[in-house]
C-alpha cells in the first residue's frame, strides 16, 4: 500500500475496483466519505455487484468478474488518446524515456520469449536496450523513439477501444468513458486520484498483472508518490502486511529478502545472484538501495544464528534452507496428494507431517476435497487454533466433499488450543505500513496457551533432540539465537527489538565518531552494516524499537503537514515514511505539484514534509524518486514479472468466452494449473454461469461461524442470483438453489437481487452469481453450511501462486432439479 488510509482524504478521485470497502474495511471507508465531504471528491466504483460502495458512488460501472484489465488498459488507452496524463511526471519520473530492445515482441496473445513446452517466458527477451556509452541503457527523453516504453505501451493498449471494453466486460460504452472521464481528469499536476483494491484483484491467475494495470495507469497520471494517490491494497485482516513482510511465503525471508536456492552454495554466490545492478542512463542515477542488501543479509543472518555466524563461516549462510523449486502451499498440498514430490520427478516421498497454525486450509483452499484427501494421507497433523476448524476434523467432513471413509484415514490429528488475538500482547502492521503495538485484553482461558509459547516450547523440544540424539545439520538447529528471558515464551517486547536490530560490537561513523555502543538498538537501516557488527531481523522494520523506546506503542496526535501523516503515531515502514516514492510528489526542481498538498520540498538544502524516500540532503536531479528500482524511475514497463511486461487480458483459466483479442491465446498461457485427478477444470458449455465468492460486514472470515453471538448477525449460508436468471429457472427468493461446478455441488437458499444483471458479452449473453465464503460443517450446529471453495479450481497466479477464487464456471438449478 503506497499511501495509507488516512491519505485518502487527500484525493481529488478515489477509484475503487477489486473490492468492497463500505463493506469488507468500513473503518478504512470512512477516509474516502471524508474526501468525498471535505475536497468534493468522486468516487468511482466498478464491480460485478451493484455494493455497499457503489450505492454511495458518484459513479458505477457493472464489469464482468475477471475483465479488469481490459477496463484498465482501456483508460490507459483513453487517457494517452486524448492526451489526459501527466507528460512531465511520466518523462521525469517513470521509465516512458527508456528504450527496449529488438527482441520484444507482443503478437496474437504472446510475448516475445515464450517456450510452450515450459509454459514459461525467457524474459531476457524483454530487456532494455543497451548503451555501449553509459554502461547502462538507452533513452529517449522526448519519448518519441518507437521502441520507448510509452510509446510501446501506446501501441499495446491501442486495442482495447472503448467498443472493445464493452465486448469484454459487458459494460456499457457510455459507462466506462463516465468512468474513464473521471479518473483521468487527475493527470496533472493539479488533481490527484488514488486506487483501492482487495482481493478482487488479487484472487485470479492475472491478478498480479491486473495491480500491475493499476499501477501503469496511476504512474502515467502522475499520481503515484503524491498524498492523495498511489495504488493502495485493502488487507482483509489487521496484520495480513505484517505476516507478508516477516516471510509469509516460502520464497521470501523477512523484509523481502529472497530464499536462497540450491544453486546459490554460498553467500558470495547468493548476494551476486540477488544484489541489483545499477541501470545507468542519460537522465539521473538511481539510488538503487538494493545495492545495500549484503547488509540486510548478514544482519539477517546475525539475528538468526547469533555469536554463531561468524566471517569464518559465512555469516551461517549454510545453516538457512535453501529451495529447490516451488514450496507455495498449494504445491505442498498437491505433493501430499500424490504422495510424491513432483518437483523431484517422483522420487521423493510426499509429506507425511503438517503443523498449521492460524489457517484453515480446508476451508481456505481452492478444490476442498482434494484438500481433504490430501490430509488423508499424512501420518500426523498438528493444527493451532482458538476453534475446531474443518482442518482439524477433516477426517469426518460431510459425505459430498467426496474423503475417504473416516475409518480408511490413518492420520492422527493434534489440536493445539492457541490463543485468540485479544489474549495476546504484539504489534500489528495494518494495510497502511503501519507496526501499531496493541495490549492483551485477557489471558487465554484453560490450557490454552499463546502461539510465541506454543511455537517456542516446539522449538525447544526440538532443539533438546537434537542435543541428546543428533541429526542432519544440527547446527542449523542448535545454532539458532535464542536469548529470550522467558525461553519457553518469549516477550513479544523482545521479540521486536530483535527485528528492529541492534548493534553487536561499538559502530563508527567514517570520521571514528562513536554512533551505537554493543548492545544498543539501532536507529534504522541506515546503520546496518555488511561485517557483523550488527544484527537486524527485518531490515524495513528497523526503528521501530530504537533507545528511545517502542515506537508502535506512540499515540501522538499532531499532524504538523495537515495531511494527516501523523508522524509520532506508531511506526510506518520504511523510516517511519507515510507516503511511498515521495519524492515524485515534485518536479523536476523539487518543488511540490500541488502546493496545497506537498508530500515533500527541496528547501535548498534538506527535503521536508514527509520522512522522504530518498537521502534527505539529495538535491533534485542526482537520484531518481523510485530509490528501490535499480532504474530509478517508476516501470511502466515491468520485465520483471513472469507474465509479461505489460498487463494484458486473458480470460479466467475457465473461460467464459473466447478471448476476442485472440481466441488461440484465450487464457494466460503461464498460469499454474495442477494435473491429478482432482484437478479437474470445466468449460462453457456444460457450466454457463461465471461464479464469484465475496466476504461479508457481518462475519469474520471462516471464525464468526463458531460463535452463536455472532453468527446471529447473519444466520446462514446464500446464493446471490440475478432476478432474470432466477425467473429462468424458476428459482424463487428464499427457496434453495443448487450450484454445481466441475469439482463438486453445494447448495443454499437463493437470495434474488437486482445487485447483478445480465452482461452482453462479445454477442453472448452471461450471467454471473456469487456466494459468501464463511461457513462450514463445524462451529455452531445451527449455522453449518457448505464450503464455498468446494467449488473453486486449483489455477494460479504464475507470480504470487495466488489461487483464482474470484472467476470459475457453474451451473444453477432450483434444488431437487436436474442431475449433479
């Protein structure tokens, strides 16, 4: 999230797509009714369902679920046709100058670099051309070069025509140049607008390159780095961005760091492959403050193995794990199914153990039942949780979720009773980057113990095993920092000085000045270093438990910029910043484009405002804004991403339709797809209605259930069906539907709305439906229902392996009709 949601107020539009926020994060909402009340601001929001959102938009457009990128890349087009985006901040501030190289090609719904046989790209074919006098890359600053990023995103977009918009999405022309009109009146400097999104977005084989959409249409309106815009995730949860920022997935370690792989035998070789270059060119250098990652590396390491890392052995470098292919859990489920690991050809055995905590994997999941019959086959499972979740007794789920017999299922089953996040002390880092340390309410009632005590207590069990008995690389084990006062249950006090880092010998500055004595917390990352002299377990959390105290615990209220960045109000990673790429809040002189909205300003000598991202005493023009990319400037080209550098649309992996811009090439033709028999995908023909599930005000994900008090709230399980289609098939509201898709059939008392309506999409009508994802056969017995991932696909995301929840194909019936 680049902004934050206080920062909504700031905007002048605010485009909502890929989420419900009236609904799904009522307490962020209340930001963007202040700037609809205090700037005038519009509010645009374009969803399959007519929302909680959109019913206080100032404009509405129905879409198609999983068509974002046509309608984005249609407002791009719109906006380079008509000449409504900002020039200057694209030519100064993002990579529209850079020239690319002869071998990039886009043709017939294919990059350049594609090998069918590996379903995968070779992205050096999409490489920058290089400039044999800078040792860098070539630009073009007047941004006319046919092979510029603009104006080869010109000619990408050129296609999606506001006819083409309304043959893919359904929506109706008029509609979308209403919308179109809108959000691009901020492509200057005066306006700005931002873009929130949630799950919408992220929940589809194409949804990292729709965020990637959103960013190329927020960056060529200049509105990314500015209070008031930017590109800003709705996270479902309190602490979904801390969990992702401590290495929530297995190819990150904490702050974004890669995992090593297996290739990667030592540091040396591990920094080479993952320490950015600098691109060089014609404009101004970039920061590129990746060069700095040996210091958040051995820092790492140093918080991880303690006075046992040492120069001699590489820091403890051998100790990590490294990967030797993809460990997204998804895999790991498909590998426990088949009880061979794909990725070793079927040679090594599948799992046989699983420890999950705070997740509900059979309720999460896509394709329910393989998940059950995965667990089927372990020989042990360990499930923390405040609740018996559906995980927990898999072994007896309903008959139609199609497990075996409980009587077949060898797999013993341990519940831990872990406590809930009220019973418990810590810091959560909310959608806005901001690490705010909260209080426990109460202790965990019975037995029930904190997750820190029960992972702790595993640890050291562990670590005692391997003392008395030995093992395969023990030291990776034995070797681990441990200092906490309490071992077995660690203060979370501690637990955060540890991330913030501290100093582990006397630090000096070039001059001998003394800066932090041993022992003593850091500042920041700035005072990392790449020798061992200091220790630091998430680099981007840094200062947030500095001498001065515990920064998260601060609750200052004074707002000096007026803009609400509240900077003595928790701690905002990274350096307490508030607003991401800053400095693009400026021209090219460093003077603010809006005045009455600075995020930061060259005074002549430091650059004020905001915390500002990039060195405070940099004048304008030595660094680019985007200090993190090696080109200094935002990408409007991304050739980073495994699906292309620019954002194109592809149908959902079960298409509703032929893909109109090139029907070879309907879907992604790099989405992961699984191959058992549980994987099993279905097709237009035999199921006409596009499905999408969604979450509701009243419930907390897969918990509310559990709790008669609450659940109350919304007694039971439905089916959200358009009045047309209900009368066609003769369903009536509050009678039972029955929706069947190619993994399973579920059924729920059907809720006819005129919410959704029907789409005319390229000629053919389309009907889509949705359903809430809450429910499940355990919890309170009164308020059971089905699970809505019965009915999902295993397809992801070819970045982020995100499952495609959002886009699947079904068939409707009255309940008791016709044959499942």
């Amino acid at each position: 999230m680049t902004n934050g949601w206080v920062d909504v107020r700031n905007a002048d539009v605010v485009l909502v797509m890929g989420g419900n926020p009236a609904e799904n994060h009522p307490c962020g909402f209340k930001w963007a009714v202040e700037a609809k009340r205090h700037r005038n601001a519009k509010l645009v929001v374009v969803d399959p369902r007519f929302t909680r959102t959109a019913s206080v938009a100032d404009v509405y457009a129905p879409i198609r679920p999983g068509t974002d990128i046509a309608f984005l890349n249609g407002i791009i087009r719109y906006a380079l046709e008509t000449g409504r985006y900002h020039e200057e901040y694209v030519r100064i501030h993002t990579a529209g100058p850079y020239i690319v190289g002869e071998k990039f090609a886009f043709d017939d719904g294919l990059f350049s670099g594609f090998d069918p046989e590996k379903a995968a790209y070779d992205k050096s074919a999409w490489a920058y051309e290089p400039d044999p006098k800078t040792n860098g890359y070539q630009v073009d600053r007047t941004m006319k070069h046919p092979r510029c990023t603009l104006q080869l995103l010109k000619k990408h977009v050129e296609r999606y025509t506001p006819e083409m918009v309304e043959r893919i999405c359904g929506t109706p022309k008029e509609q979308f140049l209403k919308v179109a009109e809108v959000v691009t009146s901020t492509g200057n400097a005066e306006r700005v607008g931002t873009i929130m999104y949630a799950l919408g977005w992220t929940q589809h084989s194409v949804g990292v390159q729709m965020i990637r959409a959103a960013a190329t249409l927020q960056l060529l309106l200049g509105n990314v780095g500015r209070p008031g815009g930017g590109v800003n995730a709705m996270r479902g949860h309190s602490n979904i961005q801390g969990a992702t920022d401590i290495a929530g997935v297995f190819d990150n370690l904490p702050g974004y760091l890669e995992t090593p792989e297996s290739e990667a035998v030592d540091l040396k070789k591990y920094l080479a492959t993952v320490t950015p270059t600098t691109l060089n060119h014609q404009a101004w250098a970039s920061m590129n403050y990746w060069s700095n990652y040996p210091k958040f590396m051995v820092s790492l390491l140093k918080s991880l193995y303690g006075d046992a890392a040492t120069k001699e052995n590489d820091w403890g470098y051998q100790w990590l794990p490294k990967i030797d292919g993809n460990y997204s859990w998804l895999y790991i489920y498909d590998d426990m199914y088949r009880g061979n690991s794909v990725r070793a050809g079927g040679t090594e055995p599948g799992p046989e153990g699983l420890l999950t905590f705070g997740f509900n994997p059979v309720g999460v999941g896509p394709n329910t039942s393989k998940i059950i019959n995965a667990l089927s086959k372990l020989k042990f499972l360990v499930v923390g949780d405040n609740y018996q979740i559906e995980t927990a007794t898999f072994w007896k789920a309903p008959k139609e979720y199609g497990g075996p017999d409980s009587s077949q299922i060898q797999t013993e089953v341990f519940q831990l009773p872990c406590s809930g996040f009220a019973e418990t002390d810590g810091s959560f880092t909310n959608s806005a980057r901001w690490l705010q340390w909260k209080w426990k309410a109460l202790d965990p009632p019975g037995q029930a113990k904190t997750d820190q005590e029960v992972l702790a207590r595993i640890f050291l069990a562990v670590r005692d095993l391997y003392r008395k008995e030995g093992g395969a690389l023990p030291e990776a084990v034995l070797n681990v920092n441990w200092n906490y006062s309490t071992p077995a249950s660690p203060d979370l006090g501690e637990v955060l000085k540890e991330i913030n880092g501290k100093a582990v010998t006397d630090l000096k500055d070039k001059d001998g000045n003394l800066i932090r004595r041993a022992g003593q917390q850091l500042d920041g990352f700035g005072q990392l270093q790449d020798d061992g002299s200091t220790s630091c377990g998430c680099w981007i959390h840094s200062g947030v438990y500095t001498e001065a105290g515990n920064n998260a615990a601060r609750r200052g209220t004074e707002d000096p910029t007026g803009l609400g960045m509240f900077p003595n109000w928790a701690f905002s990673w990274p350096a307490n910043r508030r607003v991401l790429y800053n400095r693009a809040s400026a021209d090219a002189q460093g003077k603010p484009w809006d005045p009455t909205r600075p995020g930061i300003a060259w005074n002549g000598k430091l650059w004020v405002g905001d915390v500002p991202d990039i060195a405070p005493n940099s004048p304008p023009g030595q660094y680019g804004a985007f200090i993190q990319l090696p080109e200094g400037v935002g990408r409007l080209y991304a050739p980073s991403l495994n699906d292309g550098p620019f954002a194109e649309h592809y149908e959902a992996t079960e298409a509703a339709i032929a893909n109109p811009l090139h029907a070879k090439v309907t879907s992604s033709p790099v989405t992961v797809r699984f191959h058992s028999n549980k994987d099993v995908y279905g097709t237009r023909d035999q199921f006409p209605v596009v499905c999408t599930t969604y979450r509701l005000t009243e419930m907390y994900h897969y918990w509310t259930h559990h709790t008669n008090e609450l659940n109350q709230l919304q007694p039971g399980f439905f089916i959200e069906i358009p009045e047309e289609l209900a009368r066609e098939k003769g369903i009536a509201n509050g009678s039972r539907a029955r929706v069947t898709s190619a993994r399973g059939s579920i059924e729920g008392v059907a809720m006819v709305t005129r919410r959704l309506r029907q789409l005319t999409v390229d000629g053919q009508r389309v009907w889509h439906i949705g359903f809430p994802l809450h429910w499940g056969y355990e919890g309170d017995p009164n308020h059971v229902g089905p699970l809505a991932n019965f009915l999902t696909p295993s397809a992801m995301d070819p970045n982020t392996w995100t499952p495609e929840f959002k886009t699947f194909l079904v068939r409707l019936e009255k309940a008791g009709a016709g044959v499942t």
